[in-house]
C-alpha cells in the first residue's frame, strides 16, 4: 500500500490507483491468525474479478445502482482486513504486515477504478450525485487506515527492525513508502491533531469534488452564445454547424454556441475574423467560474486553500507547499522556485518582443488597436504563417486519427521496444466512442491490454489522461490495462476525422503515460508503472513526444488523406522551425500557472485566513500574478484560479506540482538530446530506457533512476534551447542556462 496516497485520498481513484491490490482470494493474505469469518464477503458484480480477458470491466454487466453497495461493501471489506492485520498476535513481520497491509481492498480498488474512470469519461446526473456522496465516505475510510494508531505501531515495529531484516529493493522501498505515507498522514500527531487532520481530510473532499463539478459546469453547460453567422466569421461551415447544432440543443433555436474548452485560451479564437466576437469568447473562458455568471468557485478556493494550511501548520510545515513536496523529486519549494524564476527574465523579454511583433502585423493590416489575449493567436498564426511559410490547416489533411495512432504512435512503440498491436471487438466499453488493442511485448507475448478514448463530449472533463482499470502485479500476477483519453473534436458524420499537430502531439504524450504503466515490472502494485512522484510521472510522456517528428516515424504514418502522399519534409522543417516562435504565450502561460500554484500552496495558515471573500480571492490571485514580473495581461496563465481543475479539484492532485509540466519538460528534453547523440529511434535505446526508467515504478530514487539512464545529472540547457529563450551558442554565457540545477536541499 502506498500510504501517502491513501493520507490525502478524498476519492477511491487515489485510493485505488495507489493502495490497492487485487487478484487473488482473501485466504491468501498473509493474515495467519486471521479469522476468515469475521471478514466478510462482497455481494454484486465488483465482489470478484471480472472474468474478461486481462480481468478488465464488463461494461455490460455494470450500472449506476452497482456503485453504492459496492463501495460500501468494499470500505467494509478493508477495514475487517485491517483489524485482522491489527489482531494478529504473531510478532510484526513484512509479510503479515506491510504486505497484508498493501494487499487489502481489492473489491474497493475494483469499483473505484472503473466508477473514477467513468465520471471523468461519461459522468451523468446521477454519477455526479454519486460521486458527492461517497468521495467523504472514501476520505474518512482512508484516514481509519493512515490514520489508526494500533496498525501504525505494527508498521514502525517492522520499519525500526529494518537493518535486521533480508529485504529486496522493492520491498525496502514498500516498507519505506508505507512508514513515511503513515508519518505524513498524521501518524506521529497527538491524537487531537489526528481528529483534526480527519476532519480537514473530510471537508476538502467535500470541497474538491464540488469546485471539480463547478468548474466541468462552467465549461460544458455555460457555451458561449452569438446571435448571427456574421459573429463566427472566418470559421469552418463544419464549426458553425455545430455552432449551430449546439445552440438548438441548449434552447437557443436560430443561435450560435460555443462550448468552453478547459484552457483560458480558446481553439477556435484563431480563425475568428470578427474581433468583438473573438473578445466575447475570450472574456467569457477567462471570468469563468468567478460569478459573472451563477457559478463562482472562489468561496470554494477560500476554504481550500485556508484547509490547506491548517493541515500543514499542523504537522509544524510553514506552508501546503512544504507540506505537499515531501516526495517529490524537487523536495523542497525553494528548488522548484528557484528552477521556474530563472527562467523569468528571457521570458518576460520574449514576451515583450513577440507582442511588439504581433503589434506591427496588426497595424500593417489596418488595425488601430494594440494586441490583446484575444487577438493574440490570430495574428501570432499570420506571423507564423509568413514567416514560416507554414498552413496548419493544410497540415492537418496529413494527419488522419486512426492512422496517426495506429501507423504513428503504434509504429514508434515497435520500432523502440519490439511492441505490436491487435485491433479487437469483443470487449464491451462505457462508449461507443472507445476502442481496444491487445498489446503484445517483444517476445510476442501478451503484455496488456489498451483502451483508446479520444473525443470531446459534454460527459467528458476537458484535458487528456491516462490511467488503468487494472495494474501490473508480480504479487497478483496481473498484467496492466490501460485506457488514454482525449478531448479531440469529433469530425461531422460522413468526413474523414483528421487533427491538429498539436492533437497528434498529444496522442504521443499520453501513450507515453501508457508505455510507462505497461512495462511496469514490479510485485507491488502501489510501487508499479505511473506510482511515482508528480514530478517525475509527465517525464515518460513528453520524451515519447518526440517520435512525432522523427522522419522514419513520421514518413509512416502522415499521408494525405485524399491523396496518400507523405508529408513534405519541408513542412516538417517549418513546423520545427517554428516551434520556437509563439513561446512568449506558449511557454508564458504555463509558467504562470505554476507559479500562481506555487502563490496558492504558499500562504501560510494566517495568510491563508485572511482570504475569505470571493473578492480577496481575486485580489490575491491578481497580486500574485503581478509579482512575476511576466505580461500577465497579454499573457493570461494557462488556468485561472477559478478553474484551475489541476490543483483545486481534488484534495492533492497536482497543488504545489503544476510546476511538474516544467520539471519533466527539462528531464525531457535532456533525455532527447541522449536519445539523438546515441542513434535516434533504434531498439537498443528503447530497450535501454525501458530498462532504467519505464520499468522501475516507484522503486528508487529519482535522481539515480536518471543517472542510470543518462550517465550524469539532468541539465536545463537542452530545455532553454529548445524553448528559443537561449541560442546554442548563448548556452555557455547565459546565468540562466548554465547547465546546472538549483541546489537540492536534504533533509
């Protein structure tokens, strides 16, 4: 069990993607004195493994009225298994404890996995409704586990016995994860502090899940409303169809809607000719969720933010942030901020510039207005355009969806790592949407199975992701099943369904996430594939990014759709041309998201009180933006706060770790560079980093983990190049780019 994850689980997805194990018959756990009787059994389809291959779900055997008794049966279930774990009167050993401990909750780990993948998929009324009612129930029943004196003095019997024990590597770092998770969820607290920690815990699950369904409100049930084709100039016919078809859905008969996607920034602002209508657009994506409508989560980012603090002063931390770093391979706020505010200068010069750059064009066009957030995309494209020669639009007739992930992603996964795919048909899925590949590993044996999700539906929270229905096992003997999730928007029926580079850029991401969770190899469930720290788990997917240029990988799968032709190289060489330009906006909005983050997860507990209006809530976050010294006007954050799902709408998430997107990135690009100095796109470097990264989970130490694959320490420069904020030939003057990282701090 991977007890940090239970600390701060306010919803079984946490709780089952890290905490639970399942496989095998409950008189298999290592619970000799246990009685069998006083254990009850789970009643209804979760009660035991699916039959299906790979034990994935049954979609056809489950309905909404299976997820209550389950997940009530399941907490019932884990918590008979802890107290035989506590009741057991043999000496505490690693097997009869920490091993007990990280086998319990299968049932609960079954319909948390499928009940979390599904809300975020294709939620309804009623899984909402659901999903309110049981993320307390699933908050408290983690903290009766973390939080429970009698199981934690069995745990520090066995971890203060340790340099007695014969352990292996995982097992010392299960036996590790499990002590630290238990400290770090209140363990060593008096038991006051612990009744506390217990109801904050409650409470932000409460909170959390009601801002993550405010925020998928806000953007899926409040679209933007024009009241004749001349607003939507410059768009598609097939976007102003479903303008229009969306209008008449919401009761808007002879209008024009636009449905919010989850970024401040819009898809379609680009090609919008009419500028008051690109303005409306904009502002309504940006005050989204802040009151201008009847949805206002900052009441709800109010009490977040002052739980926070108060669980950190707490445990005697200054701030969450401190409070939520502690596993993280940064460990400490001052490295991540230190990291990111290197970077500020030549970013905010960049910003400074390209605006400049962007004003010109707009007066060269006649306009007789400086540049704004809403016209920022539009003329950036033109620049792009004529100075790089380059038609995204055009580009798109290359990329055709199932040939991208089937001929493209697929392939480079072959190529690297021996991997093959079979299409098939016979598993049934939560939406018609959604298709399935048995995976087979380099021996031709079968390695997992795979879910592919890809397009943008009002049940579907925006972003993409990954996750599993079923984790690699060696203690269970289960192989991984694994499902990506995209937002792409779905082609009219009868067209050929093509996407954006920036789309095919994303498949290759999240299949990245995927790799890393198939060739897990672990016997620990909670220490397998993607259970690693936030600031490491994006790393995987944005190196497998980069195959999505190679020219042998690309040559494969980008083909005219009309005409089968392959993608010129030059347009390749245009594309990464100008990838650099637009990194003002591109690379600004990100780094201000994190900071603002960062801003958030360092209030300390008075600060963090004296925020309780939903006007200081916008007054802080405003302050906190402005001290960045970045175009924060020009160049809004990726998020705002009141929709920023990353790190308000879940207890833990990604809070104090948005700056995660930017760690990795450098680790990425690093590893790049080691990918193209030693060959490129060959098994040897696939087999070489699935050895040293994508199979070792969350066994070691991250810092060693990357020694082990690169030979040295990470190294920004790559990240500085690549981004345009530094030239090659600057690498070796600039302060900002001198190679190395901020200091670690040890504890």
């Amino acid at each position: 069990m991977k007890a940090q994850i239970l600390a701060t689980v306010a919803t079984a997805a946490l709780l089952a993607g890290c905490t639970t194990a399942y496989g095998e018959d409950l008189d298999t756990m290592a619970t000799p004195s246990a009685d069998a009787a006083a254990i009850p059994s789970g009643t209804g389809y979760f009660a035991a493994d699916s039959t299906l291959p790979f034990k994935t779900p049954d979609f056809s055997k489950i309905s909404e009225d299976d997820y209550i008794p389950a997940f009530e049966q399941g907490m019932a279930i884990q918590k008979a298994e802890i107290q035989a774990i506590i009741d057991n009167p043999a000496p505490p050993t690693m097997e009869n404890t920490i091993v007990a401990l990280e086998k319990s909750g299968r049932m609960l780990g079954r319909v948390a996995r499928v009940f979390f993948a599904v809300t975020g998929s294709n939620t309804t009324d009623r899984l909402d409704e659901i999903n309110t009612e049981i993320s307390p129930k699933l908050t408290a029943h983690g903290d009766s586990i973390v939080l429970n004196p009698e199981l934690f003095a069995r745990v520090k019997a066995v971890y203060d016995n340790r340099a007695a024990m014969t352990m292996t590597p995982e097992d010392a770092a299960l036996l590790e994860d499990t002590y630290d998770g238990m400290v770090h969820a209140g363990a060593l607290l008096t038991e006051a502090q612990r009744t506390r920690v217990k109801e904050i815990n409650s409470e932000l699950s409460e909170i959390t899940t009601e801002f993550g369904q405010q925020a998928r409100a806000a953007m899926a049930d409040q679209p933007v409303i024009f009241d004749s084709r001349e607003d939507l100039a410059g768009l598609s016919e097939s976007d102003i169809k479903a303008a229009a078809d969306l209008a008449a859905e919401k009761g808007f008969e002879g209008k024009y809607a636009i449905a919010l996607q989850n970024t401040t920034q819009q898809p379609l602002l680009p090609n919008m000719t009419n500028r008051a209508a690109r303005e409306k657009l904009f502002m309504a994506s940006y005050n989204r969720a802040n009151g201008t409508t009847d949805i206002d989560t900052r009441p709800l980012v109010a009490k977040t933010a002052a739980l926070r603090a108060e669980k950190a002063a707490l445990f005697g931390e200054a701030d969450w942030a401190s409070y939520a770093m502690w596993d993280r391979m940064a460990e400490k706020p001052a490295t991540a901020l230190g990291f990111m505010e290197r970077m500020v200068p030549a970013l905010a010069n960049t910003q400074r510039r390209e605006a400049a750059m962007l004003n010109e064009a707009i007066a060269a066009e006649g306009g007789d207005f400086e540049v704004q957030p809403w016209d920022w995309y539009r003329y950036a494209n033109k620049v792009k355009a004529e100075r790089y020669d380059l038609d995204e639009d055009a580009m798109a007739e290359y990329f055709q969806l199932d040939t991208v992930l089937e001929d493209g992603v697929f392939y480079a996964a072959e190529k690297l790592y021996g991997l093959t795919f079979q299409k098939r048909s016979d598993l049934p899925v939560y939406h018609p949407d959604v298709t399935t590949y048995t995976v087979f590993d380099r021996d031709g044996s079968e390695l997992g199975l795979f879910y592919f999700d890809p397009f943008q539906r009002e049940s579907k929270r925006g972003g993409a992701w990954m996750s599993n229905f079923v984790d690699q096992s060696d203690l269970w003997g289960t192989k991984p099943v694994i499902y990506n999730v995209l937002n792409i928007p779905k082609a009219p029926e009868g067209e050929v369904q093509l996407v954006s580079f920036d789309n095919v850029n994303t498949l290759f991401h999240e299949f990245g996430h995927a790799l890393h969770g198939f060739f897990a190899d672990q016997r620990y469930e909670s220490l397998s594939g993607t259970a690693v720290a936030r600031d490491f788990v994006e790393y995987p997917s944005q190196v497998n990014e980069m195959w999505a240029t190679y020219p042998e990988v690309l040559s494969n799968y980008a083909k005219h759709y009309r005409t089968g032709e392959t993608i010129p190289a030059e347009m390749i060489e245009k594309l990464e041309a100008a990838s650099q330009f637009n990194q003002g906006y591109d690379f600004g909005e990100v780094v201000e998201a994190a900071l603002l983050d960062m801003k958030w997860a360092a209030l300390s507990r008075e600060e963090a009180a004296a925020i309780d209006t939903p006007e200081e809530v916008s007054q802080f976050e405003r302050q906190s933006l402005e001290q960045l010294g970045l175009e924060i006007d020009l160049v809004p954050p990726r998020y705002r706060t009141t929709y920023f799902n990353h790190i308000f709408s879940s207890p833990s998430g990604y809070s104090a770790g948005y700056y995660s997107y930017l760690w990795t990135e450098m680790l990425d690009r690093d590893s790049r560079k080691w990918f193209m100095d030693n060959g490129g796109l060959t098994r040897a470097n696939g087999d070489h980093y699935r050895k040293t990264v994508l199979s070792t989970g969350g066994t070691m130490d991250y810092f060693e983990m990357f020694r082990n694959f690169a030979g040295r320490e990470p190294d920004v420069t790559p990240m500085l190049e690549a981004r345009g904020l530094i030239a090659g030939d600057e690498a070796a003057d600039s302060e900002a780019s001198d190679g190395k990282l901020p200091p670690r701090t040890v504890n």
